[in-house]
C-alpha cells in the first residue's frame, strides 16, 4: 500500500507540477505580455491626458484674454454715455472750461443732487441726472459752446435751452440750458 500510496502521491505531484508550469507558461507568455500592453496604453493615455490639459489651460487662458478685452471695450464703451456720481463736480468744472473756451460770460453751472436725480425706468442701476447752464453769449459765442457740448464724453444731451432777447445796448442773449445725463447708479426716489 505504501507503494501505492507513492505512485498516487508522484502522479499527483506531476499533475501540480504540470499545471504550475502550465500557468507558469500562461503568465510569462500572455498575462506579462499583456500588462506590459496596458502600462505602455496608461503611460500613452497619461501623455495624451497632459497635453489636452496644456492645450485646454491655452484655450482658458486665451478664451479669458479676450474676454477681458471685450469687457474692457464694453466699459470703455459705456464710459462714454455714463457718468459715476462722483465725478459730477469734475463734469461740472469741465463744463467751466468748455465755456472760458467759447468765451461766454455770466457763466453757472448748477445741480443738486436730491433734486435732478431721477430713475431711468426698467434700468435698476442707472439714474438720469440734470445739470442747467446759464450764461450770455452773442451767437457765435453760442454756437461755439454749443458745439463743445456736442463732442463732450461722456455723452451729454440738451433737454431745452432758453434764449432771451439782449437787453438794451447789449448784443449778447441770455442762454439757459438743460442737460440730461445718465449716472451708473440707483437713484433715489
């Protein structure tokens, strides 16, 4: 029995030796080859995920360049037809020199804030304000100041303006005008 017992016991020490070599055979001759496969798949996927990163971050970063130059072009652009609130007293001295420049006297310039500011209906956060001139001028002097409101920036526009006749021995009118214009902010009401 104990020879039988060796004969079973070799032949099945052959089959397990048989089958390690066989999955041996399998391991390094079609799992290695085929992980070898999917490292150099995974290291090529790696380099291809890196390069559409650098290609996206150019796109984001020349996307985002002309996007800020589009901005920057859109607030130039409305920088012509708003005024900021603070800066209605500079437009105000503005409008001092532009008279000294056309040679009117009596000049004033006046606002107030309380009451020329009004709403711009369906706009939240842009006001109409109102600033009224009031000077002598002959007509050429007139006209003169009248062309130097019309290429002010930011955009001014004439609501009304009043001429009246020359006082005796005087050859010069007094001129009120009324200018509207736009302010970025909400405006009281």
């Amino acid at each position: 029995m104990k020879a039988k017992l060796k004969e079973t016991f070799g032949k099945v020490l052959l089959i397990w030796a048989i089958f390690a070599a066989a999955i041996s055979a399998c391991y390094f001759f079609i799992l290695m080859p085929q992980a070898r496969k999917l490292d150099v798949l995974y290291s090529r996927l790696d380099k291809k995920i890196a390069k559409n990163l650098v290609i996206a971050n150019a796109d984001n970063e020349r996307a985002e360049s002309i996007m800020d130059k589009r901005v920057k072009e859109a607030e130039d652009l409305i920088s012509e037809f708003l005024i900021r609130k603070e800066d209605v007293n500079g437009m105000i001295f503005k409008f001092n020199r532009l008279a000294s420049e056309a040679n009117v006297s009596n000049f004033s310039a006046s606002y107030s804030p309380e009451s020329s500011y009004r709403k711009v209906t369906g706009f939240k956060h842009i006001g109409q304000g109102t600033i009224r001139l009031n000077f002598t001028a002959n007509f050429k002097e007139f006209m003169s100041m009248l062309s130097k409101l019309e290429t002010y920036t930011p955009v001014v526009f004439v609501d009304r303006f009043d001429i009246s006749e020359p006082k005796m021995g005087n050859e010069k009118n007094n001129i009120n005008i009324l200018l509207t214009f736009y302010t970025d902010k909400e405006t009281k009401t």
